[in-house]
C-alpha cells in the first residue's frame, strides 16, 4: 500500500544541470586565457567541494566558489568586470524560465488525485521556492520539502512529520545518491529516472539490492509502474 | 490555552545583528579609500533590497551584494585581492561561533518541558542548519522551520502542518515585523524581545492593537509571562 510519494524536483520535474553546464562553459570561456577548460574544471570542483559544509547547494553557493576560483587560477589578475560578469551570470541562472521536463504535467495531475505527493528538493531555500512557483505544479503537491541534504536522517524527519511509514513511502527522482539509496536504506521504495546528465558530486554506483529498486526511461511510466506495484494491473 | 510556542533565532536565540554589524564596519574600511562609510552602507543596503528577491536573506546573498556594490563604488578599480577579503570575511561570519543570549538554555530547559516548542526562522537552510547544531538547543524544540520568508501565510502553513490553531498559539521574537506582526494577524499571540540593535529591512512600527501583543525585555522573563497568559498565576 502506497501511502505517500516523494518526488524529486531538480532534473526530475525540470532542467537543471543543463543549465548549471550552460553557466559553466561561459565561466571556462572567461577564464580561457589563462588556463585550459579541463584545468577549470577541476579547480571549480574541488573548491565547491571544499566550500560544501559551509555554502551548501545552490547558485549563491556555485557564484562564491566561482569568484574564489577565478581569483586564484588568475593569481588575481582578474578584472572586476570580470567579476561581475560572474555575478550577473549566476543571476541569469536565478532568472531563468522553469522548463519542464516532457509528461511533468499529465503525469501528476494523474497521480496527484489518487496518491498524497510530497515535494523534496536539496538546495537553497529562495532558488527552489521560485522554480516551484514558476513551475505551476504547486497544487499538485500536498506538502512541499526544501532541505539542506537528502540523507536518511532528513527522509525519516519528513515521513514522521508527514505521518508515513516507510514501507509506505515512495521516492522518484534522478540522483541515486539523494533520492535512492537512503530511501531504500530507510526501507523505502526508490524509482529511479536518469537524467540526461549527472553533476559529479551526485555519482553513485548502482545499489545492490533489486528488492523496492525500479528505474524507468522517463516520468510518464510512472503511473503504470505504480499501479504494477499496487497490483492494480 | 497554549499549543504550541514558536521561537525565533537570530537575536532572540543567539547574536546575529552584531556579527554583520562588525563584518560591515570591515567592509567600510575596506572602501575607505574611495566613499565615506555612510555611502558604502546606503549603497550596500539598495543593493541588497534590490536582490532580495533573486537572493533572498543569509550570508551568501550578503557577500554577493557587497563584491556587486564594492565593483560599483570604485567604477571596478577594486582588486581582486579585496574581493578575496570580502568572501573570507562571509566565511568567517559562517565559521562565527553561536554566542546565545543570556538567560536562554534555561528559559528553553523549563518551557520545553510543558510546551511545544517550534523554532521558526528566517534565511538560509545551512546557515541557519549550523547554529542550530552549533547553539546545543536543537532538543528543546519539537520542530524546526527554516523558512524563505516569515509573513501570514508561512505562519498558517507551519500550523497547519503541526495542526496548532492560531488562537493557541505564541510566537517570540525580536522583530516586530516578522515575528509578531504576521502572527497577530493570524489571530495568534506576539511576545516581543527587543534586541540591542534592528536591520534597516527589520524595522517596523509597534502594533495598535494591545490585545494578545506583549513586550518583555529579555529571554528570562518568558516563562513568567506565559504562566499569567495561561492563569496559572
């Protein structure tokens, strides 16, 4: 018996990480003169990844990190008008149309009126509080979860809050480090749906187990999915 | 009767103001060289109005701000060294350790044992997530809301969800404008907690209404107050 469904919003609902890879190929372009893409790449990485604890997800967070590193891989010969060309890029980003992912619509106006949908979103409380909202889908979720990490701790907070066993619980999304693995490791039911591309801090090897493990092509096989694993078909 | 009490964090919990106050003062210095600290501070603070609905509140839109304003106050002659100093200076507000207020722990230790009590407060989920854990207060509360933004309708969401009528139910703070101003609206009972100091963006008038608004000078005397509020004394 399914009693709630978590959904996932970033690359799950809607294009993200395209747009992080748009941003971050103008970033190496600015920094061209200085060093090679690959060399950018892998300096912008490792001081995100060093200003995780401290910045956590989220454009603001990637726009820090970028500035820190644009002044070191230049031995800050970068210009302030470069910096701000950095600025207004992350700004962009904030700005940019909420583009949905194909069958998004139908797919949980179908669902949502047979099954209670819960929104959980990792990132920065202003960035995903706008997607949602210029997404349109708001009225199809009856709770709507930001949260600092997708780990099992945070999972087993919302299921209790929400009142949902986990042996009830389902979660969909894109990433299976966040929206999986803890979720099976809480005694969840996890479906997985790649993305076309996936941040390197999200990489994860498959799980083991096959058991409450499904993975599909896209959102749109959602609904029969679920109705196979309520034994409604 | 009282269901449930909702306290806030920044200045009614812990130092907050003084932190960015003492950060700002180091900004002002930094632009000495080129506007009187009066020019930096009115600049800064348009800036900040000015993104605060693409950055919303916390540190991290703080420090984006000022690299933007210091770009704009110098016509880009600022280096990026200085820009280095600024991002190390939000990190240090980040890496700031959590100095309560006094008389906290054991107003917190005595209520939370007759009361539900929700921290609720406003900006950003790892900010906000990390002084929390840093403050040793995280067992007192019953829940925790970090929120985008604290007006009517986030109150009645967060009641709603820990199923509190507004009429039982007391928020604590120190901002008049999102702590008591909204919950009164609601229907709900305000307890004021002046701090030493109130951002710009924070200050509003005192209510007319005398009805379920009360003022305290400190954390100390809140226990006190809601053993009138209840009649038990």
């Amino acid at each position: 018996m399914i009693e709630a469904i978590g959904i996932d919003a970033d690359d799950t609902l809607w294009h993200n990480e395209v747009i992080f890879e748009e941003t971050h190929a103008r970033y190496c372009e600015l920094l061209s003169r200085y060093h090679d893409a690959r060399t950018v790449e892998r300096t912008l990485y490792a001081t995100e990844m060093r200003n995780l604890e401290l910045f956590g997800y989220g454009i603001k967070g990637y726009a820090l990190s970028s500035i820190e590193t644009a002044i070191a891989l230049t031995n800050g010969e970068i210009s302030a008008e470069e910096i701000r060309a950095i600025l207004e890029s992350a700004k962009g980003m904030m700005r940019h149309p909420v583009e949905l992912l194909k069958g998004v619509t139908e797919t949980l106006a179908a669902l949502a009126d047979s099954h209670d949908l819960i929104l959980i979103t990792k990132g920065d409380l202003r960035d995903q509080h706008r997607k949602i909202a210029k997404s349109g889908l708001a009225a199809y979720f009856a709770h709507t979860e930001v949260v600092a990490e997708k780990d099992r701790k945070t999972y087993a907070r919302i299921l209790d809050r929400c009142r949902v066993r986990p042996a009830g619980f389902v979660m969909v999304g894109n990433s299976l480090k966040s929206d999986i693995l803890p979720v099976l490791d809480l005694g969840g039911t996890g479906i997985h749906i790649p993305y076309l591309t996936t941040w390197e801090h999200e990489k994860a090897t498959r799980p083991e187990q096959t058991e409450r493990f499904y993975q599909i092509d896209s959102i749109g096989e959602l609904p029969d999915l679920l109705a196979r694993l309520e034994g409604r078909s």
